[in-house]
C-alpha cells in the first residue's frame, strides 16, 4: 500500500467516562490494598481492562458462592438489592463501583414503583445494568428495547406509568418513545435517565461522521455504549468500523481514504486508542 497522509479527527469525547474511571481507579487502588480481591463479573465491557486488572491479581467470579470470604467488587453496571443483602450475610466486604448515574437509574425505579407506577425501562434485557435497574423495582417493571416495541405491548389507562432509560440507551429513541406514551397515557411521567456522556458522545458522531470518508469506533464487543456508537455512524456513513482494539484494523479499510474519524466507547482506554491512532497514523 502507497504511503500517504491522511488526516485522523479523534472524537473529542472519546474513552472513559467519568463512571467508568472511577470504577476503575476505585478496583486499581484496592488492588495494591487487599490480598483477596474478586469482581463479580466484568468490571466493564472491554477485554483490555479486564485483562489490566486481572494482570493486578483481580480475579473474576460469577457467583457470591465462588468465594467463601475476601473482598468482592460490585461493577459499574450496578447489581440488585439482592445481592448486598447476600454479600452481607456472607460477611463478605464490598467495593460498590456502580456508575452514579446508574445508582440515580435504580432509585428511580425504586422510588416510583413503590408510589404504585408500573415502570417502563428502555434498555437490553439482557444487560446487567438493566437487570439491575429492573430488579430494584421489585420487579414491578416491564423492559422494551425500541418504539416499534412499545407499540405492540398493551397499556392500561387505568394504570399509572414511569418511562426510564438505561444509561447508554440512543436518545433520540428515548424521545420518540416518550412522546409515544405521552399521547396514550393520561398518568404518565419520565425521568430521562440517559447520562449526558452517552448524549455528548452520539450528538458528536452523528455531526463528524458525515465529514470524514471514514469512521472507527473503537470498543468491547459486548459494550452496549460502544456498539450504539456504530450504529449510529454506519447509518450516517456505509465506512464505518467497529473494532475492539488495533490488531483488528484491517488496512485496506483506508485505501483511498482521506480523512478518518476515530470514536471510542465509554469503557474504552486511552492506551487502545492511541494504538488504534497509531497503527493508521503508520500508512
């Protein structure tokens, strides 16, 4: 391949999010302070930190029952009521990691479940953060994860509804679907839960990525954040990419490529985006 110049624009919000660095800081410190540290799952969804921390003797788990005594830390996606009251019975100490804006997300649906709303959550139902978010409503909630899907569940008008969101959920979505129960539902309210990080980061790729020949978004393959990202850009410009790291760049990507724009999930590191910027920086 030809060498030549082209011209690289990093999205400016870009890389970890405030939750995110303070989840990590927070497992980095107590990993030079605690002999027996575990997380219960994935700190966030990236192989590059997971494999930071494990390198700093942080062991994963699945299960509370995987450990008999220790330090166990909750993730960023934040955990159930449930799962404090076990860890305390156990006797087991925690290092509560759950992002702020989360922890705002599960107060919410606690809150307002008990008032008597049904709450509605935008999300995956999948993901721990929702999981989480919907078992602090005491299960009183109902999870849908687009418009065309609230379109097809059946309200009750005699019932009071609340609309929230997961985290990293597409805000322009969160909007249709409130306007769309606003119109159908005579008690109806929202919190929009979305934090202003995810907002800042989709606004940004949906004004540059018309503007460039390209788009990477570097992120986890299972991070929600990252891969809304993508989708979003590709929608916008058939030339994007979605890669976890920079052993996946695949150079012929940018044969005749000017201009490239380089995004990055909320769980990503700076470490894996200057390599990224690196490795094209090197056509």
């Amino acid at each position: 391949m030809k060498k030549r110049n082209i011209k690289i624009a990093v999205a400016k919000h870009s890389g970890f999010c405030s939750g995110v660095r303070r989840a990590y800081d927070l497992a980095s410190v107590n990993s030079k302070e605690c002999d027996d540290l575990y997380i219960l799952g994935k700190l966030v969804h990236n192989r590059d930190v997971c494999h930071d921390l494990k390198n700093k003797g942080i062991k994963e788990i699945e299960s509370l029952e995987n450990i008999s005594e220790g330090t166990v830390i909750f993730t960023a996606h934040g955990v159930g009521p449930g799962l404090y009251n076990e860890a305390s019975e156990r006797g087991q100490k925690i290092i509560d990691t759950t992002c702020p804006k989360v922890m705002k997300a599960q107060r919410v649906s606690k809150s307002h479940s008990e008032k008597g709303r049904e709450m509605i959550i935008f999300g995956d139902k999948k993901h721990e953060e929702v999981i989480s978010i919907f078992e602090w409503s005491n299960g009183k909630a109902r999870v849908i994860g687009s418009l065309e899907e609230v379109k097809k569940i059946k309200l009750n008008k005699k019932k009071k509804y609340c609309l929230i969101a997961q985290t990293t959920q597409n805000v322009d979505e969160f909007k249709k679907i409130q306007r769309h129960l606003a119109k159908k539902m005579p008690d109806f309210i929202f919190f929009n839960t979305i934090c202003d990080s995810t907002d800042k980061r989709q606004k940004e790729i949906r004004k540059l990525a018309a503007c460039n020949d390209a788009v990477i978004i570097i992120g986890g393959k299972d991070s929600a954040n990252s891969r809304r990202l993508f989708e979003i850009a590709k929608k916008i410009n058939p030339k994007s990419y979605f890669i976890e790291n920079a052993q996946e760049l695949k150079l012929q990507w940018l044969v005749s490529v000017k201009s490239a724009l380089i995004g990055a999930g909320a769980s990503t590191p700076k470490w894996v985006i200057e390599k990224v910027v690196d490795k094209v920086k090197s056509l």
